[in-house]
C-alpha cells in the first residue's frame, strides 16, 4: 500500500486539525440520539413496529409528524451508524497521519481507547447489579472477550449499549481485511461486497428465518452489519485526504438517498436496507458537514463539549435511565406534559453530561496517556 509523502502528511494535519472540532459536534449529535432513544424508551416503555401488509401501519400511529420524530430524533439506531461513519473516518484519518502504519500500533492505541473505560464500566454494572436477570460466569467472560454480541442471550446483557462496542471492536480485527479488498479491489467493488454482507444479515437475522432457525438471529447483532456503514466513513477519510470534494453533487445525491431512507421504515420489503441506507445518507451528510469552512456557531462549539466525552456518556447513561426512569416510571403520569418531559430530558442530560466528563478526564484521558507511553516506550 502506498503510503503519504512528507508534503501529504503536512497537508493532511492541517486538514484533520481543522476537522477535529466539528467531528466532536457530530460525536455529540450520535450521542444525543442514542440517550433520546433510551430516554423516549424510559418514559413510555418500548415501542414496536406494525404492519399492514407490505407497509407501516398508519393507524397505530397516524402522525405524520409523530413518525419523523419516531425515525429521527429518538432513533437510536439511526446514533449508533453515525458513530460507526465517525469511527471509520477517524481510524483512516490517523492511519494516513503515521507515516509507517503498524497494525501492532494500531491495536494497541485502539486497546487503551476503549477498553480500560469500558472494563471499568463493566465492572460497576456487574458489582450494582444493573442487569435484572443477573450475571453468569458465561455471560461475564464473553463481555470480557467483547464478544457478548455473538450470543442470543447476552448480546445486550449487563449494559446494552454494549453490543455496538463489541461490533466495533470486531470492526477493527477486520481492519486488515478491509485495506486488502480497499487496496486490491477498488472502492466501489469492497462497498458493494460489504452491502451485500449487510443485507444478507439483516435478512437471514430477521424474525421470518429466526422462526426457523433460532441461532440466526444473532446475525443482526455480527459486524457485518455494520461494516459497511463503517467504511463509509473509510471512505470519506480518503477523499477529505485526497482534496476531493463533493458539493456538485451534494443536493442531487441527498434528495434520493433521503426518499430511500425513510421508505426503509416505512416498505417492509426495504426494511433489510435500512443500515445500508443509513450508511450512505449518513456518509453524505458527514463528508458534506465536514467539508464546510468557516468558524463554528455557539451552538456546535457547546457541542464540542459533549462529543469530547460521548464514549464516556455512551458507556454510562443507559443503566442510569434504567436505574432512575424505569425503576420509577410508575410514579409518571401515562402522558407527561411537555414542560415536564422537557425538564426531565435536560435534567438526565446534565446529570450524565457532568458524570461523562468526569470520566473522560479521569480514566479515558489517563488510559490514553498510558498506551502513548507504552508504544513510545516500545519504540
């Protein structure tokens, strides 16, 4: 693989420098609607999907308005792929900032990144007792291995946000196998091969085969689900390191992607299209907020704030609203008004805000601290 000259890896500093910022304020739009969807989950329980046929069935839920909150605002889902574009944006973009790439260095700095938080977490949730069910040795020593998401039963044991971190982790050991087909096959080929692994997921991990074949529903939970959308942001890495820009097509590209989006909420035949969908919408969007220059508003500079701690928010807030909100969600009026939702979601939100903030200066910044060390130390 080629690797950047020295004049490519001055430019690319400055770019990624001038990147850093707004890629926390999109960290702090994930964040916000992963702890939505949990918080709307806390409040009123969860909710599901119903069918009319091949489409949504309107008359559960006639609000046009109602339905784009459900598929935007508390779509956590919808989070979880933004973080995933994020991720894969930020591993190409450190990959090109080291001019000799070592996957043993690429392991290690990804190792004292997530996974000291995360072992501390898991050990908080184990010793409080969080998971209603209890923890089984089995269950325990697959979220140790991060590989709880291979399980039916423990793929959201303990802490479930957890299953998405296990993906994550999974995403990186395929690293390698993403530079070989990035490298040897181009990048329109590895992204159809990735879609294809996305799709056969979700329909094989769908309740229609999981009817027959228990087992298969842990498909939907593989990293292969979201590999893809993963590479997305791989792939926006490459064309912000390349100076390659996309505004000419930006509005005509967006329009569609947006219509097939949401008909994958909406068309059940679509439905196994839905983190494909997401992938490409979201790519898009990122590369085109990435792209813009100029100083950032007030609003994105708060945001920064936020994005800096959101693995730290990310591990800590479900078992809090679980704790907090569902523990009590009897003493709560069926329809709470909308002053005392809004308070209750800015109240949660400070109270997580501050306890992420804490964690992200005291355990994620030290553990950083201590891998850099350690690899210098190693030469």
């Amino acid at each position: 693989m080629l690797q950047p000259t020295a004049s490519q890896l001055t430019s690319q500093t400055s770019r990624v420098g001038s990147h850093l910022k707004r890629i926390d304020v999109l960290r702090a739009v994930a964040i916000l609607l992963v702890f939505s969807s949990h918080f709307h989950r806390g409040i009123y329980g969860p909710t599901g999907t119903t069918w009319s046929g091949p489409w949504f069935h309107w008359s559960d839920h006639p609000s046009l308005g109602g339905q784009i909150f459900r598929i935007t605002l508390i779509n956590g889902n919808l989070g979880v792929c933004l973080f995933f574009v994020i991720s894969g944006l930020c591993i190409r973009l450190s990959h090109f900032s080291h001019r000799h790439f070592s996957l043993k260095e690429f392991y290690q700095r990804r190792f004292w990144r997530i996974y000291p938080p995360y072992a501390l977490v898991l050990a908080v949730c184990v010793l409080l007792g969080t998971d209603p069910t209890g923890v089984s040795w089995q269950n325990l020593l697959l979220h140790v291995l991060m590989i709880h998401n291979l399980s039916i039963t423990y793929a959201t044991a303990i802490n479930s946000p957890f299953w998405s971190l296990a993906l994550e982790v999974q995403c990186y050991l395929l690293y390698p196998v993403l530079l070989f087909l990035h490298d040897k096959l181009g990048a329109l080929r590895t992204a159809l091969i990735l879609g294809a692994l996305a799709f056969l997921t979700e329909v094989l991990g769908s309740t229609s085969f999981a009817r027959f074949i228990p087992g298969l529903s842990m498909l939907r939970v593989a990293p292969t689900t979201l590999w893809f959308t993963w590479y997305m942001g791989f792939l926006i890495a490459d064309r912000l390191h390349a100076g390659i820009h996309l505004r000419k097509i930006f509005l005509p590209a967006v329009v569609p992607l947006l219509v097939f989006w949401a008909l994958c909420f909406f068309y059940r035949p679509l439905a196994p299209c839905n983190e494909i969908a997401s992938g490409l919408l979201l790519g898009l969007l990122v590369y085109g907020y990435i792209g813009i220059r100029g100083h950032l508003w007030a609003i994105e500079r708060g945001a920064v704030l936020l994005g800096a701690c959101s693995y730290s928010f990310y591990l800590i807030h479900y078992p809090l609203i679980q704790t907090i909100l569902v523990t009590h969600r009897a003493g709560f009026p069926l329809a709470p008004s909308i002053p005392t939702l809004c308070g209750l979601y800015l109240a949660f939100l400070a109270m997580i805000g501050l306890l992420s903030w804490i964690c992200y200066r005291f355990i994620e910044i030290p553990s950083i601290g201590i891998g850099k060390a350690l690899i210098r130390k190693n030469g």
